[in-house]
C-alpha cells in the first residue's frame, strides 16, 4: 500500500510540474509585453520620422520647381519683376556683370523667411 501512495504521490507531482511547463509565468508574459511596448513606440518614432522627412522634401521639391521656373522666365524676358511671392514661397532675383560682360543671376527661394535655396547661373 505505501508504494501504490508513493506512486499517486509521483504521478501528481508530475501532473503539476507538467502544467507549470506548458504555461507562462507573469514575469515571462509582463517581459514579453514590455518588449512589444518598446518595438511598437521604435517604430512610430521611425513612421513619424518618415512623414517629416517626406513633407521637407515635398516643400524642397516645390521651391526648387519654383526657382527654375523663375529663372526660366527671367533668361527668356517673360518675367519682369526681380522679386514676388507664389503660394507660401518668398522669390528675388539679383544680377550682376562679372567678367567679360557675363551676367551672374542669382535666384534665392525662401520660406518665411527661414530656410533660403540660391541659384546662381551665368548669362
């Protein structure tokens, strides 16, 4: 009779240890959680990094259409005026004879004034 008790006792204890093997502990599943927490906020910082970068460059993109649009017009005669303002982009022209009666064309593209893009060609 004692061994059949020993042999019971045998078979719950690996019945329970069985159990605790297939299951996930609080830590195991509070470390995992903390883990998805840390991969998702990295990868909304790279998402939202990414939306800047895309609006910088569409802003670059359409002051320097803006600036060799202008420039265009001026070298042909068709534009007159030597500064203006299109849309949210402030635009001014500046000449100047260099060497040999070249004529230097400067062409600076600004946004609120902050962040100015020149072109310089020669005429």
């Amino acid at each position: 009779m004692n061994k059949r008790l020993q042999s019971m006792h045998l078979e719950d204890s690996g019945l329970k240890r069985q159990g605790v093997e297939h299951g996930f502990t609080l830590l195991e599943v509070m470390v995992a959680m903390a883990i998805f927490g840390v991969a998702v906020i990295t990868l909304l910082g790279v998402f939202s990094n990414g939306l800047n970068l895309t609006r910088l460059t569409n802003k670059h993109t359409q002051a320097m259409i803006l600036a060799q649009s202008k420039l265009a017009e001026f070298n042909t005669g068709l534009e007159q005026d030597v500064i203006g303002k299109q849309g949210c982009f402030d635009w001014e022209i500046d000449t100047s004879i260099i060497d040999h009666g070249l004529e230097k064309i400067v062409l600076t593209v600004s946004q609120d004034g902050n962040q100015k893009m020149h072109i310089v060609t020669l005429r």
